[in-house]
C-alpha cells in the first residue's frame, strides 16, 4: 500500500472491525451493482471511497433531470446530454478513487447475460427498479452460492435484506412470487425521500462490508425503517422448506418461464411489454395511483397513459405498447417505473 492509499483509508484502516488485513480484503473484491439509479449511487460511491478493489456497475436506463434529486453520482451536464447511467457514474467514481477498478456497463441485466455477469462478483447489491430483475438476481445468486443484498425505498420508508445461500432465507422465502402489473406503488408514482435512500443504501454497504470481510451478520432478516417517523424494525424469517428457488433449486425467472418479454412494433415506433404472467388489472385502482403523475384515460378495454417521459397504452391483461420508441431497455424502463414490474 503506498502512502496515498495509507492516508486515503486511515480513519477506516484503524477501526477494530476492519484493520489493514480487512483492508487488504476489500481491496481484492469484486461487487456488483445492478441499477445505478438513487440506490445503486449511493453504493458505489460509499464502497469506491471504501476503497473496494472493482466495482461493475450496469444500468439500462438514461440521466434524467428527475434523477438529480436523489441520484447523487450524476450532474446537470449529464441531465442535458441524456448521457447513459453506468457512462456517468463510472467517470465519477473514478475522479473518486482512481485506484480502484470500475466497469461500467449500459446493459439490461436479463436471462440471457446475469449468469455471466454476476459469475466473478463476490457480492451482489440490489439496485434494481423492479420486481422482475430481483427474482432473477435471486435464482442466479442461489446457483451460484452468491451473497446478495435486496432493498427497496419508496416515499419515506424502505426494506433493506441480505441473502446468504446456506444460511438463511432467499427472497421467494419470504415473498414466493413478485406483485402483479400496476399492484404496487413505485418512485414515479408515490415519491421517494432522498434521505431515505441514503439510509437505505447504507445499510446495504454495510451489510456488504461485513460479508467481505468474513463477518457477516449472525442473523438474517428484513431491516423497515421510515426516516420521517424516525423507526426502525428488525423482522426475522426463516428458511422455507418448500421454497421452490432455494429449497428445491427450480430457478424459474432464470429459465425465462416468468419474466417478461418485448417485441419491437414494426413500423409503429412502438414496444410492446408483456408482464411475466397472465394478469387481470384494476383499472381503477391503476388510474387513481397514476392521475397525480400523468394524463390518464381510458375506455373499458385499455388504458392510456402520458407522462413527462413518455406514454404508452396499457391492456388489462398487464400487457403495454409503450410508443414514440423503437429502444426496448427504455420501454422496459418505463413500463417498470408506473407499473412496478
């Protein structure tokens, strides 16, 4: 270690729980963080100061003026130019610590590619946006013996979970199938406090840090805090014998039989989305959990929807024709952000 890195590290180096030899360790990690959105900035930034020795960062999606309010990794120029995601934050996380590896990749982490892309990970963190892509960071972690990190914020509370194959329970343990199309509130619709995330993310570093150095936690269970009201619960589960992904090893969103799928409109400038799974929406319900962020309309059988980002034209099986775009991780994107999926 020269003598930069000695200063860079000292307050951290000297804390019992980490050490020049935890040090040494986290400086041979790898983590990787999938989204890059308000919680997966908020990690990277806390482990390249850290100084973890590679961070791979992917993220399908664009920075957007609304980011900046949470999105602590990106600038106003970034907003401007509609610069890709991972693109920005790796340029900034290397201004951070420039000894430190980071890899940056504007994917859409799918079936086809997680397996490779989580294969020399020594941990995973969750910085996802939807549903679809935890169940499948779950069935990949869970064959592969990877520990991982779930969280989720919205408005001004959040759940944070590590996941340790062998040791506790995964995500289908407690959760066994993700909520249908438009069920759940998102960020786009309900708001999320910055500060909340920030607490959130924390945790998950945390979390991580311990499991790097060899220390994880003795017991794993779901952390619920709500900043504004200032609680802090702590709910232990256990394993699930019958658990289909953990206890009997069928990985059902990493073999495509429940995820969704796109399909390019020829000649329409559209996309059409298909949720996982034959759903029936409450049209209503939708409409009120949308109207506070966009124009809605609808006749009995479909939904129209305009926001400042896009529109698309939604059915009540679930199933969306996101238009005005030919890009699929885009129309993904915003499929995910109103109807949380």
């Amino acid at each position: 270690m020269n003598s930069t890195d000695n200063n860079r590290y000292a307050r951290q180096r000297i804390l019992p729980e980490i050490g020049a030899n935890g040090q040494a360790k986290l400086a041979q990690s790898t983590v990787f963080i999938v989204g890059c959105g308000a919680l997966g900035c908020f990690q990277a930034e806390l482990l390249a100061r850290a100084g973890l020795g590679r961070l791979r960062i992917a993220d399908r999606d664009l920075v957007e003026w609304s980011n900046l309010q949470r999105q602590v990794l990106f600038e106003e120029s970034d907003a401007a130019a509609s610069v890709s995601k991972a693109e920005a934050a790796a340029r900034r996380l290397r201004a951070i610590n420039s000894t430190i590896g980071v890899e940056s990749l504007a994917v859409d982490v799918t079936t086809r590619n997680a397996e490779s892309l989580l294969a020399d990970a020594d941990l995973v963190l969750d910085g996802t946006d939807n549903f679809e892509t935890r169940y499948l960071l779950n069935d990949v972690c869970i064959k592969q013996g990877k520990p991982w990190v779930y969280a989720g914020v919205i408005g001004t509370m959040g759940m944070v979970m590590p996941i340790l194959p062998g040791r506790g329970p995964c995500l289908r343990c407690i959760v066994p199938s993700p909520p249908d199309p438009g069920a759940t509130p998102t960020c786009d619709t309900a708001g999320v406090l910055n500060s909340a995330v920030a607490v959130m993310a924390s945790l998950q570093v945390t979390i991580a840090l311990r499991v790097l150095l060899g220390s994880p936690p003795a017991d794993t269970g779901l952390f619920y805090v709500d900043v504004w009201n200032g609680s802090f619960e702590f709910m232990k589960f256990q394993k699930d014998d019958q658990c289909p992904c953990c206890a009997k090893g069928n990985f059902e969103f990493l073999d495509a039989r429940q995820v969704s799928w796109t399909t390019s409109l020829c000649g329409r400038n559209s996309v059409q989305v298909n949720p996982p799974r034959s759903v029936e929406l409450d049209f209503e319900a939708l409409r009120q959990r949308l109207e506070p962020v966009g124009s809605v309309s609808s006749s009995g059988l479909l939904m129209r929807f305009k926001a400042d980002d896009g529109e698309m034209i939604i059915f009540p099986d679930g199933r969306a024709i996101v238009t005005n775009t030919t890009d699929v991780a885009r129309a993904r994107t915003f499929y995910a952000r109103y109807l949380g999926i």
